[in-house]
C-alpha cells in the first residue's frame, strides 16, 4: 500500500502520499495508520520526519491520536477548508502581513500562557527539543522539523487545546516558507537563539518576558520573509 518517500521534503512526500491513499479510498475513516516505527521502515525515512507528517495531517483534521491507542484516519476532516485558505493567503502578500500579525498577537499571549501554566513535563519536553534542534543545526540541517516541535509543545504548555490546533494549523499554513527562512547555518542558528531565549522566560515562569521574546521571534521571521 505505501511505498518508499525518496525525494527532499520528505514529511511533505508522506503527507501527500497518506492524502492520496484517502482520496482513493484504501484508507478510510476509522482506519488505524501502522506506528511511526513500522511506517518509517516501510517509507525508508526517519521516524522524526513520519511524526512531522502525522503532525501536520492532525491539524489538518486529517488523522487523530488516541493515547495509548494508535492514531487513526479521522472520520471528518477539515482538509477540504484548510487547504484553500492556505493556498490563498500564501498567495497574497498582503494577507501574509496580516497572518504575522495575528501572530504577534496570538503566539506572544501563548508565550505568556505558557509561563504561568506549564508543568514540569512540558519543561523537559521542549528542553529536548532544543538539544535536537541545536544537534541538527550543528550536523548542517535546517531543524524545521524541530522548530515545529517547539512551537507545539509550547502550544501544548497553555493547556489549551484550542490555541494548540490553532497554532499546528498556522505552523501548516508556512511550512514552505518556514523552510525557506530556516536555510543557511545563521538563520538557523537565530531561530534556535530565539527559541532558547522563550523558553528561558518560560522557565523562570516570567509572562512578560516570554510573551516579549515570542514577539521579536515573530518580526524576525517576518522581517526575513515578507519584508524581502
């Protein structure tokens, strides 16, 4: 049924090939997807780049996780409103100023939420994050893969879930262009620098501080991307 994902982009490769194996009807609501263990063996990738996958088909409504359970092809999506809309503000350089700055808005409020909510669970988890983020940089990655984790988790540090689907949709909707700003060993390494100045407001349980670091994260990146 599936098979091996060799080109670059490859969690992109096994988004599409999932998407298409729906479409045809070979897999089919309620359907239970192998583990990330067995899929990464059959796509010959690695198992980080089946979880971005499983990742970006969950905020697309595409698939849910059942802890302790396995994950599951969703039995009603909302790929089919998703994908229009992030077609079209990718398109349109107006609306992409306007997504940043619904991203100032909401992203630097998560930060702050993140400070006064996150549990130590959550702490371990972006710490390890970063550790992966800054090997990947340092063995020539971008560390998209790892940015995306970082802002999930932090997502899920509110304990909110509606602000962390909200936020998986947004990570969705500039992946591309999240790739793009991440090239080069110094935009990656910024990324990082940002993110390990978040998470320190975050540790020392400081809202303000988090919500100021998560904003200059955000005109950073827009700076780098739409002001070019």
């Amino acid at each position: 049924m599936f098979k091996p994902i060799k080109k670059t982009r490859i969690y992109e490769k096994i988004v599409d090939e999932i998407k298409d194996l729906i479409n045809q009807g070979r897999l089919k609501g309620g359907d239970q997807l192998p583990t990330e263990r067995k899929l990464s063996e059959t796509f010959k990738v690695s198992r980080t780049c089946v979880r971005e996958a499983f990742r970006i088909l969950e905020s697309q409504g595409l698939l849910e996780s059942r802890p302790g359970n396995g994950t599951y092809i969703a039995n009603n999506t909302i790929d089919s409103l998703i994908q229009p809309l992030a077609s079209f503000i990718l398109k349109e350089k107006d609306y992409q100023i306007e997504l940043f700055e619904m991203r100032r808005l909401l992203e630097s409020q998560l930060a702050y939420l993140a400070a006064e909510r996150a549990t130590p669970e959550n702490m371990t988890k972006m710490e390890k994050i970063l550790r992966r983020q800054a090997e990947q940089i340092a063995n020539g990655e971008t560390g998209l893969d790892s940015d995306s984790d970082f802002h999930h988790a932090l997502a899920e540090a509110t304990n909110n879930r509606i602000l962390l689907h909200i936020i998986d949709t947004i990570i969705e909707f500039l992946a591309e262009s999240r790739e793009s700003y991440l090239l080069g060993e110094e935009r990656a390494k910024k990324s990082l620098a940002h993110h390990k100045k978040i998470f320190s407001a975050i540790k020392k349980g400081d809202g303000e501080l988090a919500a100021q670091a998560m904003r200059e994260h955000i005109e950073d990146v827009e700076k780098t991307l739409v002001d070019t």
